[in-house]
C-alpha cells in the first residue's frame, strides 16, 4: 500500500541519502518550482514530509528549505530530526515532569 511505497522512496527512491540503521523511514520529497532565477539557475524550494518507524509511527517531520534546490537535501535534515527523536527517549520527560 501507501506505506511501503513511502518507505520505498526511502529505501529505492529519491531520499535514499536520508535512511537512518536500523529504522524504517517512509516519506516523499519535493520540489517546488518558485520561477525565481539567479543567473540561469531557478531557485527552488526544496520539501520532505516523512514518518518513522514505517510500520508503528513515532514521529512526523515536515522540511521545508525555502529556495533549497531539491527534495532530497531536505529529507537528510528531515532524518536527522527524526534519528535524534527516536535516540532520545520522550517518555523520560513526560514521567519526571511535575516530580
């Protein structure tokens, strides 16, 4: 379904640079054309929207890099967000909050 095709562009597709050992991450990338050019180049927005793990989400990011190029350059942030979360456990917080 969906969720492996997600996880497929991940694996296979366009944010292999973002795979995280050990996680399944699923998510699509983006690029928005802005029709803004410096020189001949056009300066594009660059997005990815993603979740991990695949098959038990824990976390959704979203990146957005204003005129950032290509999708794949966000999803590498977006991994990145999403592997400091799943290291750093919530749940202590939320049980040592009001102690």
């Amino acid at each position: 379904g969906l969720r492996n095709a997600l996880a497929g562009v991940v694996e296979r597709g366009t944010a292999q640079a973002s795979r995280i050992g050990g996680v399944v991450l699923a998510g699509k990338t983006g690029t928005a054309q802005t029709g803004v050019y410096r020189d001949t180049v056009e300066l594009n927005h660059a997005w990815f929207a993603g979740f991990a793990p695949a098959d038990a989400p824990r976390i959704v990011v979203v990146v957005m890099i204003e005129f950032g190029g290509h999708g794949p350059r966000a999803a590498q942030i977006a991994s990145k967000i999403i592997e400091h979360y799943l290291k750093v456990s919530p749940e202590r917080y939320i049980r040592t909050e009001g102690n």
